[in-house]
C-alpha cells in the first residue's frame, strides 16, 4: 500500500510519500509561503532536490503541484496518482468526538468544522487540504489522524479546569493537549530501543521544540499533558508564552487598550523565549548570544529549562515514579547543552546524564549513566510514519 501523508498549514503543506510494504519514503517535500508572492516548492526523492518557485495561490493548487512532482517523469516516483492507495491527514484539534484515527467522511468533515473553532489557527488549513484532496482524488479514501486523540486516556482530574461545569458541558472547555501523535510514536519507540512493553513503562516524553509539551504516559496511556485547551499553555515556548496567571490577560488589554485579537497575537507569537530575549525564537540563536553576554537570551533559556524541569518533577509525582524521559523535536533532539540543563537537579529522580552519550543529535540514543534508575533517552520524532501507519490500518479494514 502507497500512503500519501499531507500536513497542511496556514501558508504550508508538508507531504510525504510511504510505500507501507517496507516503509519506505519514496519522496517527501514541502510547499511553503502558498497565496503569498514567493511561494515555492522543494521535493526531494532519491538523495535528490529539486526546487520549484511559481505562483501558488491556494492549497488547492499546491495539493496538485505535488501529484505532479510526484508523477513527473524526471523526479516522481509513481507513474500515476492511480498508485496512490489513501491519503493521510494530520489534523491538530479532534475535541472530544475523536479518540483515534479515523476514516473522513461526511460526518467527520462537519466535526471538524465544529473543533476549528478551539483551533482556529490549525483545523482550517488542515480542512482545506483535506478538501483539496478529495476533489483532485475523489474515491481515494482519506484519513483523519488527530493530535488530539492520544490524550483523550487523561482522566477526568486530570482534564478538567476549575471553571463552573457548564463551561465543560456546554462550551466543551477543558485540556485537550496536543503533539499527540508525537508523544505515542516516542513512547512506542522507546518501549522497542529498550526491549520493554510500554505498557511496562511510566514514560515522560518532552517534545521541545517551537512548541513545545510534556506528556506523562503510564502504561502506555497518557494521563496529563501540558498544553490544555489550546496549544498556548504549558511550558514556554518559541513565541507563546505558555501558562500565565489568566487575570494578566485582563489587565494587560485593559492596560493597552488591546482587542482579543490583539491579545491573541501578544500572547501566540510576541511571547515566549522571543519576547523575553528580544532576540530570536530560535534556540540555536539564543544560545549564541548568551554565549556572548547576552543576559536576556540567558534567561530565556533558563526559564525554558526551569519549566520543563519542573514539569518532569510534576509527572513523576502524577505517575508515582518514572522509569524513562525522552527528549524529541527539534531542541528535545539536537539541543545538547539544553537537555544537560533540563536534567540538571534531576538526580533525585534517579535521572542522572551522562555527558559523553549526550553528545548526539538526531537519532536513537541513550544518554544517561549506568547507574542511572531512570533511563534518559534522545528518540527522534516521526509524526509521518504514524500517520501512515493509522491511515494503512484504517483503510486495510474497510
């Protein structure tokens, strides 16, 4: 079977193609700045690149774009769309109606439409691009893979908020989490590196990167997260600013004059490591000039890893103990001094680094000591292959 994985953003798709025999990545790409003047395209097949800058106005175009690169005589990797089998679709917000992967149908579209609204700047794209696929590929099923759905295990103590109830009932508001597909790949992929059955293993998986969450995950269930009913709480992160007291929102429109959009926008992307530093999202810029004095780019990154220190002490303690952390994404996989600086003070655990095997960057890795009763790992993330793994699964059943 021949999955077409699509993770549709804003003004983004990514795309992979998987032969599901072998897993193979036959091709993948990304089509980046769609409805924007300098939109471009770059796949790669084969140890080869090949750019593509032309007008894309819209997803729908892009969509066709790349069945036309992957079907292209010099660079494609299929005769036709025909060898495509099914369609794979990341899609950020399931709410509560999806608590796994699930075939798109016209039901499922109309629950999506209703979730955009708790994700309005995710869901919409990832609708748009499921959209665009059906009309270029009608009769192709299509599947819907949520990163919603693997924290829906978290139990009721967990979820809530303290709000009367009715915001619950009636306005659906609660903690959702999000990174979902991540955080079960990791710990299904750390389960396998170790030779245990997750299912024998409280695991802490730290997926850091832009944005970044922590997931408890005991027994192969996750039971808290930290990004809630949005993906702007949690830890700090590359330009959201994570969990605040929520009466600074008042006080700082009331204070500025500020719409709820405007306060959205603050919070969403002029918050978080940039905001603090002034300097970059980037922690690979911030860990430059705090290596040149910079003061503000050094507290960044310390109230980044005090966070995400903090909340690892949390977890364990939510999990009565933890026998494995795993750093994923971006930072959680090539951050070196930035895991040695979460796991500082980690001793009490039992987690104790090791900073010869932390020396690694992007691939499976142990980086704790011996002695250490808690295993640290470095477990690269594959969102794509789960979801070419769920939407096989699916489709093979139908």
């Amino acid at each position: 079977m021949i999955v077409l994985v699509v993770n549709c953003g804003s003004s983004s798709l990514k795309y992979q193609l998987v032969n599901m025999d072998n897993e193979e990545v036959m091709a993948k790409g990304l089509v980046e700045k769609i409805g924007l003047p300098d939109s471009q395209l770059t796949h790669k097949w084969n140890g080869q690149k090949k750019e593509i800058k032309q007008s894309i106005p819209d997803h729908k175009v892009a969509v066709k774009l790349v069945l036309d690169i992957l079907t292209d005589a010099e660079c494609g990797v299929i005769k036709s769309m025909d060898a495509i089998d099914a369609v794979g679709h990341r899609v950020v917000h399931g709410g509560e109606e999806f608590a796994a992967s699930t075939l798109i149908t016209d039901e499922v579209m109309k629950a999506l439409e209703k979730c955009s609204a708790m994700a309005p700047l995710h869901n919409p794209p990832n609708i748009i691009g499921i959209n665009a696929c059906k009309a270029i590929m009608p009769g192709v099923p299509q599947v819907g893979v949520f990163d919603t759905a693997f924290h829906q295990t978290m139990p009721a103590k967990a979820f809530m908020y303290g709000l009367p109830y009715e915001l619950y009932t009636e306005d659906h508001i609660r903690r959702y989490g999000f990174h979902g597909t991540s955080h079960r790949y990791v710990a299904g992929e750390v389960a396998k590196v170790m030779g245990v059955p997750v299912e024998k293993l409280r695991i802490i998986n730290c997926h850091l990167g832009n944005g970044s969450s922590l997931a408890a995950i005991k027994y192969g269930k996750c039971v808290d997260t930290t990004m809630g009913f949005t993906p702007l709480a949690g830890v700090l992160m590359g330009t959201r600013c994570g969990d605040i007291d929520p009466a600074i929102v008042l006080n700082v429109m009331d204070n500025h004059n500020l719409s709820t959009k405007e306060m959205d926008t603050l919070m969403n992307k002029k918050s978080g490591v940039l905001g603090i530093s002034g300097v970059s999202s980037d922690f690979r810029d911030l860990g430059e000039a705090a290596k040149e004095g910079n003061e503000r780019a050094q507290l960044a990154l310390d109230m980044f890893h005090y966070q995400v220190r903090k909340e690892i002490g949390a977890f364990a303690a939510a999990m009565g103990g933890v026998d494995v952390i795993t750093f994923t994404a971006g930072v959680g996989e090539n951050g070196i001094e930035d895991r040695a600086a979460i796991a500082e003070g980690l001793e009490y655990l039992g987690a104790k680094l090791d900073p010869q095997r932390n020396d690694v960057r992007g691939k499976d890795a142990l980086i704790s000591t011996d002695d250490s009763t808690v295993k640290m790992y470095v477990i690269p993330t594959n969102e794509e292959i789960m979801i070419a793994r769920d939407t096989k699964e699916i489709v093979s059943k139908q």
